[in-house]
C-alpha cells in the first residue's frame, strides 16, 4: 500500500509521451474534470484499505497494439482487490474445462452486493464468480500441489496479463487475513455445502492473497487490453487466455462485474468491467480497447465514485458502447504519400519535378478509408502525429472513408486544432459526403466553419496548392523575350542558343484574358502552343454536357503537342485560368525544318517530345496503381 502520495513517479507520470495526441488532451481534460469531485468514502472495513488517500486518482487506456495512453496517478501501485476475480475465473476454465467450474460456482446475476452470502438453495453453488462467494469458491481451483505453488501460479498469470512481475502487498494481505471474518463465514459455507472441499482456510488464504496482489492502473488497462484483444497480451504478445475463456469471462463481467450496479452499468456504459474495493475499475470493448480507472473513494455499492464517471464520459465521447460499436474494424489509414512521392494531376517541368523531390517531405497526405471509429482513427492518427514534426503541410483526405462516428469527428477536428496550433497548415478534403461531420462541425463551430473546412476541396487541389507553395520559394520571374522563354521549356531541353534562336523565328506571340477558351475539344489540330506567363486548364466534357477541369498547366508546358505527333484532333478543350502569354508553333513551320537545314533540331524537338509523353504515361501508371 502506497502510503506517501501522489504516485512514485509524479502526478501526470507518462503526459509528456502523448502530449500533442487529441487522445492524451482528452485524458487530461478529463482527469482535471473529476479531480475534483469529492463524492464516495475510501474503504475502511480492510483496515489498511483506509490509508489511501482519496485524492488518488489515475486514468489509463490501453489499445489492442498494445499503446497506453496514462494520465494522474496512473503508476501508483493499489491493490488489485476483486479485478482480480474474472482472471483467475478464466484461469480456472483453462485449467479444468467449463463442465467443472460451473459446478461450482454458477455465472447468473445476484443483483447483491459483493459480500452477500446468497448460495443457490439446491446445490449450494454460489450464483457467480464476481461475489466474494464465487470468488472464493475458484480460487479454490487454482492448480498446484502446495499453497505456495498455486500463490506462483496465480501471481504468474495475473503478472502474464500485466505484462510484468507481480507482488503482493503483505499489509493489505494481513490486514485482510486477520478481519475478514465474514469471507471467512463464506468460505464455511461454502465448505458446508461441499462447494469447496478440504479445509476451507487454504481455499480462503489464497483468495485474500489474489485480492492482494499489486498493480498500477496502467497495469489494469494492460490487462483490459489482453481481453479486448481475445487474450494476447498486446505488449508482450503472450497468449494469456484462450479465445473462448475470454469469451466466457467478459461475459460475467458483462453481467455481474460491478455487483449490483451492472445492470446500469452495462445500460449506461455498455463494457464489460470489473471494480475493487481499493479504487480500481477495470473495463473491456472487445476488439477495441482497455480502459482503467484508479480512484479509492467508492460509492455504496463498492464501486470507484471517478471510476464509474469517466468510464461513462469516456463511453459517451468515443462511441465505445458494445451494443453499439461496428464488431469489424480494418486500418484506417490506407496511404500516405508526401508530395515527392505523389504529386497533383497539373504537370509539372523539370525544375519544378525537381525542387518537389527535394522539398516533398514537407507536404504529408493522408488517405483514410473505411469507417473511422475511436480504435481506427486512434492508430491513424497516431501514424500521422509520429510524422508531423517534419511537414509543414498535411493533408487529410476522407474522400474513401465510408462513415465516421461522432468520436472520429471530435478527434479528426481535435487533431487538426493540434497540428494548426504548431503551425502546420491542415487541409481535410473529400469531405462533401459526410453529414455527420457536417453537423458536428455546425454545432462545434459555424455554418462557416464548415465552410472554411471543406475549402480545399478535393485532394488533389489541395495537393496542387502545397505544391504551389513549395514551389513558390523557387519560382523565377516571367521571361520578357521569345529565348529565354523557350530556355525553359521542357520542349527545349539540350537546345543549343542558335536552335533557340531558329525556332524562336518561327513562333507566333499570342496573350489570353483569363477565361478564354483558346482550345475547343475535337478542334482539327495545326499548331501546338508553349505556355509562357499564367495558367491553363484541360477541361473535357461528359456526357451530361457537365466539365471537368483534369489538369493545370503553367509556365515552361505545352499543349496540343500530342498532335504533333499524331495531327489527330484536340482531344481536350483549354481554357486560360489566368491571363496568358503563349508562343504558337505551326505544324507546317515544324514540318519544314529537315528541309531548311534544320533536321538536328527537328529530331531533338522529336525526342523532347517521346521523353515529355513517356514521363506523363508514367505518371498516369502510378495513378492507376495507386487507385487499386
Ligand atoms: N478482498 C475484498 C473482499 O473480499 C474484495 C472485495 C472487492 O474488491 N469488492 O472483501
């Protein structure tokens, strides 16, 4: 028993460790919401009990990966008291099969309190493994040939769901040992009705050491953690139970683990749980996540006053009632990609391709996909905020997620406030579709709110914006003369001064207002266009008659030079997004130059050429491979 507060190792022990993770922010908000709550008394009828302080107070959440978000006294050792109970239950099965076990002790609702001495009429059975009555009767079947053996076996086990060694505080064992007279008349009892056999004593010393046994609250959601997972240890890997006994024993922690109250409990909160006399509560969401409350001052029923209002905050603000939780939940995070390693549908020249290789990793997009839930989004996020210190812009893109809970939205926002308040900039796009975070959003900010979140539109326009800005930096100004516009024309690379100067002679300067079609679909083709100054748009035309702009082109591009090489029709129509500069090339100046003497400059134009479209069906393959 821990009798110099606050926990060994501080008051916020692990905060550093997830302080920029909305999930760590939620905790502590949390925590300082009940800190302060003074309802319940520390037990006192183990008097060693009653030198907790009733200030204690610590939160733990463990994830079936094995991370374990902790806040407030969350390494303070406690004794572990009846958590302990639905443990060894499952150590009981594994060793002697249900048949046995349900023999002695039944698994039906007493609605009594933990010490009732309520036995079946008939066959004297105790109605369920989560009373003392029960509990009693199973630690009776803890295997072993000597009583120090089966305290070992028990220790082990409880320390294989702990994921470490445990020990027993003697105080509290001698203490409980020397007034538990009315364990004692239990076990009697028990003993009466052959429930137990042999002298009841053993059977009752090794319940009073199992109640014994010390833990720490992150031990407990560790231990959560090993049922969510169906009996793996997610930090150590260990199997600690098999599948069905984890099964059977969420199922009388479903029904019985929090005494009288767990009718309610499971109504309100909706996760199989278990509490203990010195302040601790354990609670499972299968599939999902362990959860873990240390807090001594309990109500009457025996049950941690903060226990029992976090667990049911934490329930409402993260969706994690059972009954009402998705059973299958697969990885949220489908890609993610910087912007070196995927770029936005506008082409690009080389130099541009260049710095974006460069400067990529400082634009991070993240697809999600399926249903974002608590256990989802929490591994994605995690994924991202691991990242984040090395970007400067992120985008989150939900355009394939199916639906999102009212936990996702409050984490999805609470992530962005994150990033936003160390300076990143956040684009959320392909939010359209989603009503739910719409309303959430309306009612956490504004009608505009939303608005000013769905700005960036899809992902690839937002890509193309933190394109813009890595490539801002590096931007050079618009060039005055024909030459010089052509130096950076990814048409004309390896072109010599005087080539330059050929082909210069034979173009024609054309400027655009911003919206002028200066391409129409289907056109015959006779010239082919390199962009000086501003912006265009490739926009073709569905069968709706609706259009679709599918790429921008800027400075150093051209268009209409497939056609130079097949004379085929415009395939696409253009559309200046800003006022424009162009240099025209006819195809029938192009086509005269073998004849003029200038054939190396055709061909290197040619080859120029084959590379510009080999790069763009590269381009294209990737998409189609990241579509898959
Ligand atoms: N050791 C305690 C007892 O038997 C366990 C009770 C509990 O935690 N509710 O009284």
């Amino acid at each position: 028993m821990p009798t110099s507060a606050p926990a060994p190792n501080g008051a916020h022990p692990a905060t550093s460790a997830h302080s920029h993770s909305p999930i760590g922010r939620y905790l502590r908000a949390l925590h300082d919401k009940y800190a302060r709550l003074e309802e319940g008394t520390v037990a006192t009828y183990i008097p060693e009990l009653g030198r907790a302080r009733p200030g204690w107070f610590g939160i733990a959440i463990a994830t079936t990966d094995g991370q374990v978000y902790e806040v407030g006294d969350s390494r303070c050792p406690f004794t572990i008291q009846s958590i302990s109970k639905p443990l060894v239950y499952g150590l009981a099965l594994e060793a002697h099969g249900l048949k046995t076990v349900l023999h002695k002790c039944g698994v039906e609702p007493s609605g009594e309190a933990f010490n009732s001495i309520s036995l079946e009429p008939t066959t004297g059975r105790p109605l369920n493994p989560m009373i003392n009555a029960g509990a009693i009767a199973v630690s009776s079947l803890v295997p072993g040939a000597t009583a120090a053996e089966r305290e070992l076996r028990l220790l082990r086990h409880l320390g294989d769901f702990a994921g470490r060694d445990l020990v027993l505080d003697q105080d509290v064992y001698r203490s409980e040992r020397d007034t538990g007279h009315r364990n004692r008349a239990i076990a009697h009892l028990l003993r009466n009705a052959g429930i137990l056999t042999g002298n009841p004593e053993d059977a009752l010393d090794l319940y009073f050491r199992q109640c014994s046994i010390e833990v720490t609250c992150r031990d407990l959601a560790v231990m959560a953690a090993c049922l969510a997972t169906g009996g793996v240890n997610p930090v150590t890997r260990q199997r600690v139970l098999a599948p069905i006994s984890v099964g059977r024993v969420l199922s009388v922690m479903t029904s019985c683990g929090m005494y009288d109250f767990s009718g309610e409990w499971i109504h309100t909160v909706g996760m199989p749980a278990k509490s203990g006399v010195a302040g601790g509560i354990l609670a499972v969401l299968p599939g999902q996540l362990g959860v873990a409350v240390f807090s001594p001052p309990l109500d009457a029923r025996g049950n941690s006053v903060r226990g029992i209002r976090v667990c049911t905050d934490l329930s409402i603000d993260f969706g994690l009632h059972l009954f009402n939780t998705p059973r299958v939940v697969s990885p949220a995070l489908r890609a993610r990609h910087t912007a070196a390693t995927r770029r936005s549908r506008r082409r690009r020249v080389a130099s541009e391709l260049a710095t974006l290789a460069h400067h990529g990793n400082r634009v991070r997009l993240y697809e999600l996909r399926g249903r974002l839930i608590f256990a989802t989004l929490e591994l994605a996020m995690r994924a991202i905020l691991e990242e984040a210190a090395a970007a400067t812009h992120l985008i989150l893109d939900l355009e394939r997620v199916i639906d999102l809970d009212r936990a996702a939205c409050r984490l999805l926002l609470d992530l962005r406030e994150t990033l936003l308040a160390q300076g990143k900039q956040v684009m959320l796009t392909g939010l359209a579709q989603h009503t739910v975070l719409r309303d959430y959003v309306v009612a956490r900010l504004t009608e505009d709110g939303w608005k000013d979140l769905c700005r960036h539109g899809a992902r690839d326009d937002a890509l193309e914006l933190c394109e813009a800005d890595l490539l801002r930096a590096s931007t050079l100004p618009a060039p005055q003369d024909a030459v010089s516009a052509l130096q950076r024309q990814e048409l004309c690379a390896g072109l010599d001064e005087p080539s330059l100067r050929t082909l210069a002679s034979l173009l024609q300067p054309q400027s655009h207002p911003a919206g002028s079609v200066v391409v129409h679909a289907g056109a015959p083709a006779d010239s082919m266009v390199f962009l000086v100054d501003g912006e265009v748009e490739v926009v073709i035309h569905d069968d709706g008659g609706h259009s679709h702009i599918v790429g921008r082109l800027g400075p150093g591009m051209t268009f209409g030079e497939m056609a130079l090489a097949d004379r085929m029709p415009r395939s696409a129509a253009i559309r200046t997004h800003t006022d424009a500069r162009f240099l025209v090339l006819k195809f029938e100046d192009f086509d005269q130059l073998p004849g003029r003497g200038q054939a190396a400059l055709h061909a290197r134009l040619i080859q120029n050429l084959a590379a510009v479209l080999a790069r763009r069906l590269r381009d294209a393959n990737a998409e189609v491979l990241s579509l898959r």
